[in-house]
C-alpha cells in the first residue's frame, strides 16, 4: 500500500495493519531461515509498510499536540544589545 491509502485509514485500522506487518514479518523471517522464502523482497516490502505506518502515526500524534502546546520561536524572541 502506499502513504495516502494508510493515511486514509482510522487509527484502530492502522494499529490492524500494523499488528499484522508484525506478524507477517515474524514469519516471513522464519521462512528465509529455512530456506522456504521465494520472494525476499517482500520482506522490504513489510518494513516499508510498517516503516509508513508508524510515519503516519506519528503524524497524527504531533498534529494533535501542536494548536494545545506552541511554545515561542527563537525567532520571534528580542535579544537586548549592550
């Protein structure tokens, strides 16, 4: 999937989908281990998605703090001269 369809989705799907990429690459590690792993670039492909995910989760989390908590630039603050 990319970026805007995770961005389309709830927090609870994203934890879903999160979980799952886990999950998914738990075993995907174990069948390279084996020897059984055919496409190993899928398992780029599921870090790269919880990679995504955990972006967009973040996103979420800093645009929820920012109108609450905006603290002064340095820019904005005077300095006296001597």
């Amino acid at each position: 999937m990319t970026s805007k369809e995770f961005s389309g989705l709830s927090g609870a799907e994203l934890q879903n989908r999160l979980d799952e990429s886990y999950k998914e690459i738990f075993n995907l590690r174990f069948q390279r281990a084996q020897g059984q792993l055919k496409d190993t670039n899928s398992m780029r492909r599921v870090r790269l998605n919880i990679a995504r995910i955990m972006t967009i989760q973040r996103q979420r989390e800093l645009a929820a703090q920012s109108p609450t908590a905006q603290s002064p630039t340095a820019e904005t603050q005077t300095t006296p001269s001597a």
